[in-house]
C-alpha cells in the first residue's frame, strides 16, 4: 500500500514512516491569521475544501486538516503537477453547489446534511442555521461504489 511494513496495515504506522514528508507539508502550508478552511489542489486537480465556523477550531485543526491532504498527495500515483488554477476551484465550488442534498438529524446536536453529484461528495454540520464544518471532496464513480483506500478514509464518513 504505502510501502509500510505494518503487521496491522495502522494507518499510524504510515503516518510515523511518512513523518520528514508531512513536516514538509505542515512547513509549506502553515496556519495563517484569521484562517477558516483550506481548499486543496494535488497534482494541479481540487482533491477537496474543508471550512470550519471558528477560526480557532480551525486552527487546531489545521496540521490533522493538512497531514490527510498530504498523505493522499504522497500516496497519489501519477505526474507530479505543481499548478492549478483559480478557475478549477471556482469550478469545484460550483459543481458542490450542484449537488444533491439530503438533510438528516445529528447524532449530537443539530443537522447532518450529506452532498453528492456526479464527482463531488460532502458533508455539513448545521447547529442553530450555523455551518459548523463543511467539507467537501472530488470522488471517482470506484471510490463511490467500492471501499476507499485507507489514505482517502474521511471521504467515506461523506456517502
């Protein structure tokens, strides 16, 4: 899978193997100021957008938030493309905003709506007529219908 010797196949002993690569990412991609979401490019393509209502539980989220894009940016087979472009994400948002929703009641608090089109999943908690955390993340048909690779795990808690 990930070059990993694991007798348990631990997504924990990847993300130890992987510790110098993901620094880097965490070097690259630190927190900024006021920040409350991230949107991710890999290999030039949107791989999805997180965005939390307050800024400081995005901030303590964001090195989790940056480590699960960037072991999926390691894990990724393919030409290795360091730009996209503003147009793909404005493409990106639009094609989330297409998706059908479904609106279900929370486990906690609030409401779980669930996202999904032709090639985007995504989720949203709402408490009170409030966001409280969105994501959303491009997904082929396979992933749909099949498990997930164990590095792209959080888009499965989005079907």
């Amino acid at each position: 899978m990930a070059n990993v010797d694991s007798p348990t196949g631990a997504m924990r002993d990847i993300f130890e193997s992987r510790g110098n690569d993901l620094k880097g990412y965490l070097d690259a991609f630190p927190y900024l100021s006021r920040q409350k979401g991230v949107l991710v490019l890999v290999n030039g393509e949107v791989a999805g957008l997180d965005e939390i209502s307050l800024e400081s539980a995005y901030e303590t989220l964001h090195p989790k938030l940056v480590k699960s894009y960037a072991m999926d940016a390691l894990l990724q087979k393919g030409e290795k493309v360091d730009n996209g472009s503003v147009e793909k994400a404005r493409t990106f948002i639009e094609e989330a905003r297409q998706c059908k929703e479904e609106k279900f009641k929370s486990v906690g608090h609030g409401w779980d709506h669930r996202f999904e089109g032709p090639t985007i999943v995504g989720s949203a908690l709402v408490h009170q007529e409030k966001v409280i955390h969105t994501a959303f993340f491009r997904m082929t048909e396979g992933e749909k219908v099949g498990r997930m690779s164990s590095a792209s795990r959080r888009r499965t808690f989005r079907r």
